[in-house]
C-alpha cells in the first residue's frame, strides 16, 4: 500500500487517532485465531480424505450396472421404436440409461459394494 495513503490514514497529528496496525501484529494475530480455533474444534470421526477407489473395480461395477439397464430399455421400448434406425434409438436409450446409472444404479451398487471397492 502507497506509504502517503496509510500515513494520511492514519494521520500522526491527530492523537485521536491509532497508529497504522504493522503487518507483523497482523500475522501473528491471525496466527493466534487460526491456533486457537484448531485448538477449540471438534475432532472429526473417520478419515479426513476419502479412500482412493481401484478404477478397475469401479469400471466392473459400472459394466455389470450398465447391462442390464439397456438390455431392459432396449426391450421395453423396441416395440415403440423398433421401425427406427439404430442411430436414432441409440439417441433415446443411451440419455435414458445414462440417468438412470448416475441417480439410482450407482449410488446402490456403490453403498453396497463401497468397501470392495476401496480395498
């Protein structure tokens, strides 16, 4: 900060006025919030970073998640879009299964098989 600016700030004619805080008293204030808050905190239950998860077996949960869900939309919808190219209902199934893999497939299969995956 411009030198002029703090010390107009805080003018030294003016006794009614406090003297510019030192950056060092700043620091070490902060240093002393930041030890007692640390000091004052809950410990916290269980591991602060989540495990890390073999992507092998994430990428098996997914396939064995992932094939039964177009095999059971491609026959629930291929008599409403078995006239279509396969292209086209690729288009419908892949969104449809895709959300159904990330809200309701997934999160089962991982709650259920976590501790699997994490060894």
């Amino acid at each position: 900060m411009n030198q002029r600016i703090v010390s107009h700030a805080y003018s030294a004619d003016d006794p009614g006025l406090p003297s510019p805080p030192a950056v060092t008293d700043i620091r070490h204030t902060l240093r002393e919030q930041s030890r007692n808050a640390s000091a004052n905190a809950e410990p916290r239950l269980g591991p602060t970073v989540p495990a890390a998860v073999r992507r092998w077996k994430l990428w098996l949960l997914t396939v064995c998640g992932i094939y039964p869900t177009i095999v059971l939309l491609g026959l629930a919808t291929n008599p409403v879009l078995e006239d279509l190219y396969l292209p086209v209902r690729l288009a419908v199934l892949v969104p449809a299964a895709a959300a159904a893999m990330v809200w309701q497939i997934n999160p089962r299969l991982q709650r259920h098989f976590g501790a699997w995956l994490t060894r």
